[in-house]
C-alpha cells in the first residue's frame, strides 16, 4: 500500500491494514468493526466513503450511504442483498456510531438491536486502541503506538477544535507530512477552518443574513469565535452596526480589516452602505484627516459643500473663480487619496484636481505674432488647458455634478478660449490666412489612418498609449480653412494635389481636379487606387507591403450627437480607435500615419452667440459660413483653401452664428485648426516578439510529448517545478522542437505524480510560453 499523503488516506489506511492485522487467524477476518460510542467521526465518512468502497454504516436504513440497521448490516456482510454490492478481496468496514467496543463483549447484555452483529467480535476485527477504548480523533494523531505519533495538545479547546475542524472537512484534508514537526493545537486548527478572518469578517459585514446561511454549522461557530478573540466583538450579541463602527476606528486588528478593504473593496458591494450609516465622532476645529478619511458621512458632506463653492463661481469674474477654484483645491485635494475616491465616491474632489490644473495653466496665453509662433507655444503648454477642462468634465456623472463643474470651468475656461483664438485671428488676418503643410508623399509600408475630429490635446493620449507598440512621434500642421471634414479629410490625404476646388462649391466639398466631378466617396477611392494607396474597409489590413488608406474612430459625430458627453466618453472612444490601429499593427505595416481633418470647441452652455445675416450667407454652418458675392465682407473673412474665391466669414473668437452648441468646429482656432499627426514606426533594433503556443502535453509513463504551435526557429523544451528557475529542470537536458513537437523523459520516478511545469525557451534561454502539468499524468 502507497504511502498516505493526506490524513484522509493515513485514516482509509488504518482502517484496511487493521483486516490483516491479526496474524493468529488462518482465514480473513469477516469484517473490520470500527466502534465509536461518542460518534466523533461521523463527519469524516463523506471522505472515507470515497476511498473505501466496503464500508457500511450503523444506523436508520438509508441505501445511498449503505446505512442500515444491525440485522441489515448482517445480510449486507453475507452477501443476501442485491442491492448492496461488495467489492472482492477488499474488506469490509463496519462504522457503529454510538457503539462502544464494550457494548458488544458481552453477548447476554447486548442490546437486542445490536445482537446480529455480536459475533462478528470473533469473526472480525476491531478498530480499536491497544487498550481496547475507541479511537478519538485526539488519541489517533497523537498516539505512537497504532496513532500518527503527532504533537497533539492536550486540552479542551484542542480536543473541541479538532471536533470542529472535522466537521468542517479540513482536518483530514491535510498534507500528513507538513503535521510532522507541528504542533496541532486551537489556534492553528482555527486557522485551518478560518485562515482569513479579516475577509470574514467582510464578507459578514457586506451581506449577514447570507453569510449566516452559507457558514451554517460548525463554520458559524467558529466565525463567532474568532470575532470575539481576535476582532473583541460578538456578532450575535453586538450586530453589523458596531463592527462598522469598530471598522471605522480602524484601531488594532481591525486595521487589518480596513486595509483588507481597501484592496479589494469591488468584493464587497453591500459594505458602504452600512458604513454610511456610521455617524463620525465630533472631529473639532483641527480634525485629523486619516481620522476623517475613515467616515463616508464625511466625504460626503465636503462632496456637498464643494459642489456649493463650484456652482457659486457662475456669478464670480474670472479670476475670482480662479482663486476660488485653487482655495477648494487646498482644502479638498486631499480626498483624491481617500479609499471613497477610488471607489468613485468623490467625484467633484476628482474634478477639482483638473479645474486647478486648468485655473493655473489658463493664466498663460499662447505666445506670438505669427501662426506658426502660437502653434509653437499651444503645442508646448497651450494643450495642457483644453485637456484639463476635458478631464475636469470626464469625471463627474450626475446632472448636479455636471452644473457645478461647468459653472466653474466655463467662468475660467471661456476667456482663455476666446483669448487664444482671437490671437491666432490676428496673426492669420496679418498674413492672408494659416502657413500651408507641405506635402507628404505616402511610402511603401506605409498606411496612413484617418480619424475624423482628432484634437491635439486627445492625440497627446493616443501617443502615450501607442509607445507599447513601437516608436511614436507627435507633430502638428495646419488644417484648412474651414476647418471641416468635407475639406479637411482630403487636405490631410496623400491625394491632394489631385483634389480641387471651384467657386460655385459653396459646400466646402472640393472636386476631382482631372474631370471636375465633386470628391465623392466613390471617386476618392478612385484617385487612391490610381496613386496605388489600398483603400481598406473596416475589417481589413491590405497588403502591408504596399501603402493603404484607413479610417477609425468618429469622434466628431460623436461630439455633434452627444455634446459634452464626449469628454466623459473619451477613453471608451480611444479604446476602438487603437482597437483598429493594433488590428493594423499586427498586420505587419512598417508605419502607421494617423491624421486628422480638424479639432473642436467643447464649452458646457454653449458658444457664446455671434451675429451674421442669413440673407448675407449662401451656407451658414455655426462657426462659419459662405458669403454672397453682393455681401459685404466681415471682419474675419478668408478665401476657401481649395478655392480663393470662394469668400468664408468666419466667427470671431469661439463664438458661433447657431446659439447654444456645446461642440463645434469649423471656425478658426488653435483647437480646431492646428491638427496632430502621429507616426508610429517599427523599432528595428528591438528584437522581434516570439510567438508559441503549448497545443498538447502527453505523458506515456515517464515519458512526455510536447507540443508547440510557433513558426520561430530554435525553441526548446524543458520541464520543471519552477517556470523561471533553469535549475529545477527535472530532464536531463532540454529538448530542441522539431517540426513543433519536443519528447522528453523525467530520469527519477520519484518524480512521478509531481506538480511541473513545460516551459518553451527561446535560443536564448528566455521562457516564452509555459504550462502546468503532473508528471506521468495519464
């Protein structure tokens, strides 16, 4: 027989050995009879059970257990039940609970119920201490002489806890060999059955009427117990109310418990609730702030004030908003480190770090008398502006919140705006309108990515996350005038100087300059194909030998349909965008040029409103419109980019000829008109990522075949118990993979039936793939 490596196994052990333990008999013993006049070791025969196909059970007639009554037991020992097979040449256990091995010695005494089974006393064979008492859990561990020889502790609380940690089904779960050298006493027994009161006491916390269901039985028992001994609460007597309370004091072990909280807070969805309802103590005038980071009451209550304080700056000039932005920010930043925060619980605390940002940065006004001057100083500061007001926005949710947040950045944030845009209005008055890009011929390799309304600020965000990916440069140009997809889309293609305009466009959608016909979907993928550039559909990668067209991402509608929603939606919007751009990536293109037709305003209440005639107008959009031939020209009027004379009035500053829109584009800005354009280039001196893929593990004996899936040359195979540890290899070498299969041999058979892991290793020794495994595993 194997040598055990659970308790489980050492007990199913004790049991079989003892049918061939008496050597005076010259014919097996009827049955092993297994006494047990205190019924302690009921709760293990779910796990004997399974190790013991033989084994009858004492007790009122229940065929699923092969429970019966003695006479039962008797028929079912002699083989006269259909129903009730045995397995041959394996012994049959008999558990009596409530049945002392003095219970059956003397044949005149015994219970009528319990005479058929007598005379198995000299048939079989007890299960039994030397002295003839029954075994108890505590004298079988401990005992040297028919026991384990464990370090058992003597006393009540041992003895009950060993009681219960049977009951609960972990006692005999453990591993024999790390009891060795152990002392098994109450405290570690409790640890088996409650190895992490803190989440325990969670998880009561978070729902107590569930957790009291789920942890019915002795596993309540213990929750109580440890509560009173380790956390000096009952559960019972005191309620949900005062552990929160104790929670909230965060004092000795319940530090323990709050820090257990702040790490994994997601588990527990009921628990803020009953910390809500926890009233924080009088604080003072000098309240201590990791004493007032303990009370969601609290945060709550600043949540309030400081949602007063922002809305209030609606009526405020804006440098008063500004000094009021900064003071709210001395008193409330230091909630962004609260654990309420990161739960989203103080989402105005968060906003409030981008408004401050914004009131600070929003003092300096892009430099410059010239175009290309302002783009140099927005492209080094100016973005960090519009991208804090964007942030500001993104983090709030509710319709209160929003109000609050867009009074205060529209009182900072409107005049550095109108400001900025008034400054690029002068230069480009100065010198007859915005510097022209030069002209990028597209290069094999190359797909070059359109995404409609991408904003420099926004580009900033999609650079940073695309340095996983390879090299990426950010650079600027200029869109046209106006700044609108039906011109900017072509402005920004490898195709321009096949695209042009004329003066009845009144549209600002310029024509095939071969033939005249308007720049159609139809005949702009024509003059693409023609200048050998892939036009690719939504789901295809082209040839990345070749060059490509692409287009991803609408944050433009986006903007136009939901407004200042699309700061809150912004991540979810980059999220597709680099969906598609690592779609392309993987494809193999050398180098992925992303552009754009035009940026955006994004004001909450709206542009403010500019005056311009309709009937001056041919095409009035909200930021600018085409002029009649008999109109006279207004104070910002530039030609058409793709046609001169074509004369576009634009609105002054950010204002807008439609009132109330919260997005707009197409007027002339640094936010609208100063467009990214990011490459990301393939590092060619980063070395090339290896792909491979574990398909099967197959053990024949000792013996493993592997598997691999992988097109990379010269991967090995080796098998070990520790992935990165070359050391802990149990092959004698590592196998090279040949036509993606590796076969293996593991010398020691001691190894057999071991936790390893197949690990495949570049030339180098690098692990790229690896996969558990159990040794000889059939």
């Amino acid at each position: 027989m194997s040598m055990p490596a659970s308790l489980s196994q050492a007990l199913a052990n004790a049991l079989l050995t003892t049918a061939s333990g008496n050597t005076h008999t010259s014919v097996p013993v009827a049955a092993v009879l297994w006494p047990d006049k205190e019924s302690v070791w009921q709760a293990a025969l779910p796990a004997i059970r399974e190790q013991i196909p033989n084994l009858l059970t004492l007790g009122d007639y229940d065929p699923a257990t092969r429970t019966g009554p003695a006479i039962w037991l008797k028929a079912a020992l002699a083989g006269a039940l259909d129903d009730v097979p045995l397995t041959a040449n394996s012994p049959v256990i008999l558990y009596l609970p409530g049945v002392g091995r003095t219970d059956l010695r003397a044949i005149e005494s015994c219970p009528r119920t319990l005479q058929p089974l007598a005379e198995l006393q000299y048939r079989g064979a007890f299960w039994s201490q030397t002295n003839g008492k029954d075994w108890t859990i505590s004298a079988w561990l401990g005992s040297k002489n028919g026991g384990l020889g464990l370090n058992v502790t003597q006393n009540r609380e041992t003895q009950e806890a060993l009681r219960q940690a049977l009951e609960a089904g972990v006692l005999l779960a453990q591993d024999i060999h790390s009891l060795q050298g152990r002392t098994i006493d109450a405290p570690w027994l409790l640890s088996l059955m409650a190895p992490n009161p803190s989440r325990d006491v969670l998880a009561w916390m978070n729902a107590p009427s569930a957790f009291q269901t789920q942890y019915a039985g002795v596993r309540w028992d213990i929750f109580v117990q440890r509560c009173q001994t380790d956390f000096g609460f009952d559960p019972i007597a005191d309620g949900v109310l005062t552990a929160a309370e104790r929670f909230t004091q965060g004092s000795g072990p319940w530090a323990a418990v709050a820090e257990l909280y702040a790490d994994s807070w997601p588990s527990f969805p009921g628990l803020l609730e009953l910390l809500r309802r926890v009233q924080a103590p009088d604080l003072g005038l000098f309240p201590d702030p990791d004493i007032q980071a303990a009370y969601p009451q609290i945060n709550e209550r600043s949540e309030a004030a400081l949602r007063y304080q922002l809305a209030a700056c609606k009526d405020m000039d804006a440098e008063q908003a500004r000094q009021t932005i900064l003071a709210q920010e001395q008193e409330h930043g230091l909630r962004r480190d609260w654990l309420w925060n990161r739960m989203g619980q103080a989402p105005l605390a968060q906003a409030l770090g981008h408004l401050a940002a914004l009131a600070e940065q929003s003092r300096q006004l892009p430099t410059g008398t010239t175009p290309d001057e302002l783009a140099s100083a927005y492209t080094q500061h100016g973005w960090q502006v519009d991208d804090a007001a964007l942030q500001s926005l993104a983090s709030i949710h509710t319709r209160e919140d929003t109000e609050a947040v867009s009074a205060a950045l529209r009182t900072v944030y409107l005049p550095w705006l109108q400001e900025s845009a008034r400054r690029l209005q002068h230069a480009a008055q100065a010198q007859a309108g915005l510097p022209r890009p030069a002209a990028v011929a597209s290069t094999a390799g190359t797909c070059t990515v359109f995404i409609d309304g991408l904003r420099y600020d926004v580009a900033q965000h999609l650079a940073k996350r695309l340095q996983a990916l390879g090299n990426v440069s950010l650079d600027h140009q200029w869109t046209c005038l106006p700044s609108v997809t039906a011109s900017g889309k072509p402005w920004c293609s490898p195709i321009t100087s096949a695209i042009t305009g004329q003066p009845e466009d009144t549209e600002f959608n310029p024509r095939v300059a071969a033939d005249g016909k308007p720049l159609s979907s139809h005949h702009f993928e024509r003059i693409l194909a023609e200048h050998g550039i892939q036009k690719l559909k939504s789901a295809e990668t082209g040839d990345p030998q070749g060059q490509a067209w692409a287009e991803a991402g609408d944050l433009d509608h986006y903007g136009h349909e939901h407004g200042i929603r699309l700061a809150k939606d912004m991540s979810q919007q980059l999220d597709h965008i680099l969906e598609r751009l690592h779609e392309l990536w993987e494809a193999g293109w050398t180098c992925l040029r992303i552009v754009t037709d035009h940026g955006w305003l994004l004001l909450p209440g709206g542009l403010p409103k500019s005056e311009l005639p309709r009937h001056q107008t041919e095409t009035r959009w909200g930021r600018c419109a085409v002029l009649k031939g008999s109109a006279m020209g207004t104070p910002l009027t530039f030609g058409w980019s793709w046609c001169d004379t074509v004369q576009i009035a634009f609105a002054p500053g950010v204002c807008s000829f439609v009132a109330g829109a919260e997005y707009a584009h197409g007027g002339l800005s640094l936010q609208e008109s100063l467009v990214p354009v990011i490459e990301l280039r393939r590092d060619q001196n980063a070395p090339a990522s290896i792909q491979a893929t574990i398909t099967d593990i197959t053990w024949k004996g000792l013996r493993c075949i592997v598997q691999v899936d992988s097109s990379a040359p010269d991967l090995l195979v080796d098998i070990r118990t520790k992935a990165a540890s070359a050391d802990t290899s149990i092959v004698a070498n590592p196998k090279r993979l040949e036509s993606g299969k590796a076969n293996l041999a593991v010398a020691d058979d001691g190894n057999e039936g071991c936790a390893a892991v197949v690990v495949v290793l570049s030339a180098n020794g690098q692990v790229i793939q690896k996969r558990p495994t159990t040794v000889g595993e059939p």
